[in-house]
C-alpha cells in the first residue's frame, strides 16, 4: 500500500469531574433540517428520562435564522430540548464533534435529523453498558426506509442474542456494517480515541467505528430499534451526486487497514478494496441504466485509485476486467452522444 500522510483525529477534551452528569447525551446536529427533524425528537421524547438522566440537545450548524429553533419549539414547547446555535458552519464531521464536546452524559447517542429510535432503544443498549462497563460502544440492528417512510431492508442480524460480537474488528474494517443512529458511544471512549476525523466525510463513520473496535470490545443488540432514512437529499446522496464519496472511501480503506493487526492486515485490506471496487461499479452500472453516463464515467475513474491500494493486484483479475468492459461501454456512449 501507498504511504499516506494521515493526521492524528481531533481531541475531545474530558468533563470536569466534580458536576454531575446525566446518563445519557442525544445529541441532533442539524443543518437546514426539514419536518424530519419532528420526528426524530418525537422518538427520542416519547422515551425520554427526565433531564438529570437524559441530555437532549440539537446542535446546528449554520442553518438559516429560526429554522430549528421553529421546528423545536413545535415538537417541545416547554424548552426539554437544549438549542446551541451556530452561525459558523463546520460540516458533517465537524460539528458531530461539536456535539459530542457539548455533550454531558457518560453515553452519547448522536441523532441525525432525518432519523429516528423506536421504543426501548436507550433501555436495550444502556443494558450493554450495564452488564458489561468496558464496551467502548454499542449498536443494534438498523432498519433502512426511503424518503415516504417505507421499509428498504434491514441490517444483516450479527448474533442472536445480546452480546459482545467476537472477531469483530476484520469485519467492521473490511466494510461498512453499522448505521450511526443505531450507535451508542461512552464519551470516555471519544475522550480516549478522539473525535470524528474531518478528512472525511462519507465514512467518517465507518472510520471511527473501526478505530473504537480496535480498541474496545463492542456490544450488539440484535432487535431492530433505529432507523435510518435515505433520500436524494441527505448527505450521503449528495456525496455520491458531486463524486466525493469513492475517494473519500479509499483513504477510509487506507486509514482503517493501519488499526487491524499485523497478521490479518493484508487480506484485510484486500477484502476492503475489493468489496468497495465493486460497490463503485455496481453503482455506475446503475448510472449507466438511468442514463448518467457521465456520472458513471466519473464514478468508473475513481476505481484504478481504490485497486491501487493494492500493490500486487494483477490487471488481468476480474475486478480490472470489469472495470475495462464498463469503461469501454461509457466511453462509446459518450462518443456517440458527441458526434
């Protein structure tokens, strides 16, 4: 693999000891939130203790004048919900990080604003914590929905019961397997490793997920308690429409395969470049479909970068000879399309 200069994660700095502290920090961070963001507080109210035991705060980030604060205030007239405001835009991972150093509780549940719990969520993960103080984090099963609200999939169940997942760093570093409304973090875990790296953005996620299961044992809940919606509009649409998303995931790669261990690094990391390789061409396949020929060219030219990560990778493998057949089939398209 290619050295890759790779700066340490930003610090979060510890509580000061002596305050007490909730149990729980829901932290929303928001930007231009839309009447989703309703009702991912209605999710998180309807299972909420009282303020001593549950921080819930939205966190914005350089929305326009009152557009949370509106939509707060609708759901919660009685100010249970904290509002920091800020007009100085950080981005995604920067002002996750913002949250989390607001944040007060010795769990911290980072809420996006298009997302939402379903009941019994904080009690069934709290439990991970309970039986089991030295998990760095814990998750549950996630299920996906569109933007009207019906059900795309659910995430792959890991165990069948409660528990901590074993031999979990190969597969967390091997892929995105965790949706970040299904996660519940210690802030000692974020005090200990740092915050979200902001040389990321499409797997700012995945990479701290990797980072924590490097580190700490992790706790799995296998019932179905978030849920994580997908639109056009969300970041992760707009991360693949202006052609971020497939660099972003290669330096992910990169930074992720230095936290596995010596001896299962390799095939690690081939695992890796090989599974996003091929996400990266079913997407343009897709493209090519509705159509994006151009997305697709775009899409298909981020792909040599990601098989690179491998320094023995033959050009002859499947992987290349898919790519070449794709590349060829977008570039006549558009030859045509110019002539």
């Amino acid at each position: 693999m290619r050295p890759m200069d790779i700066a340490p994660p930003p610090s979060i700095r510890p509580l000061a000891m002596a305050r007490a502290r909730p149990r729980f920090s829901v932290m929303l961070p928001t930007h231009e939130p839309s009447d989703m963001l309703a009702l991912a507080l209605t999710s998180v109210l309807a299972q909420a203790a009282d303020p001593d035991v549950m921080q819930i705060a939205v966190v914005d980030d350089g929305s326009r004048p009152r557009v949370v604060r509106d939509i707060v205030r609708r759901i919660d007239p009685h100010g249970r919900v904290e509002i920091f405001e800020h007009a100085n835009r950080l981005g995604l991972g920067g002002n996750w990080n913002r949250a989390v150093g607001l944040a007060q509780g010795e769990l911290i549940h980072l809420l996006h604003q298009d997302d939402y719990v379903m009941p019994g969520f904080y009690k069934r993960l709290d439990a991970g914590f309970q039986r089991r103080p030295d998990i760095g984090m814990a998750f549950c099963r996630a299920r996906l929905i569109n933007a009207e609200g019906h059900r795309l999939k659910t995430t792959s169940q890991l165990r069948w019961i409660p528990g901590v997942l074993t031999q979990w760093l190969p597969r967390i570093a091997e892929r995105q397997r965790v949706q970040t409304p299904s996660v519940i973090v210690a802030r000692h875990t974020y005090e200990t490793l740092g915050g979200y790296r902001p040389d990321l953005q499409l797997a700012v996620d995945w990479e701290m997920w990797v980072r924590i299961a490097a580190t700490y044992p992790v706790w799995y809940e296998p019932r179905s308690l978030a849920v994580y919606r997908r639109h056009a509009a969300n970041e992760t649409a707009r991360l693949f429409a202006n052609g971020a998303a497939w660099p972003d995931m290669a330096r992910a790669i990169a930074i992720n395969s230095r936290l596995v261990p010596p001896e299962i690094r390799e095939r690690t990391l081939a695992a890796s470049v090989r599974w996003y390789a091929a996400s990266a061409m079913r997407t343009a396949e897709r493209q090519i479909r509705d159509g994006a020929f151009g997305q697709a060219a775009a899409t298909l030219g981020h792909v040599p970068d990601m098989l690179a990560l491998l320094d023995d990778e033959p050009r002859s493998t499947v992987s290349f000879r898919r790519l070449a057949n794709l590349r060829q089939q977008v570039g006549h398209e558009l030859h045509r399309r110019a002539a």
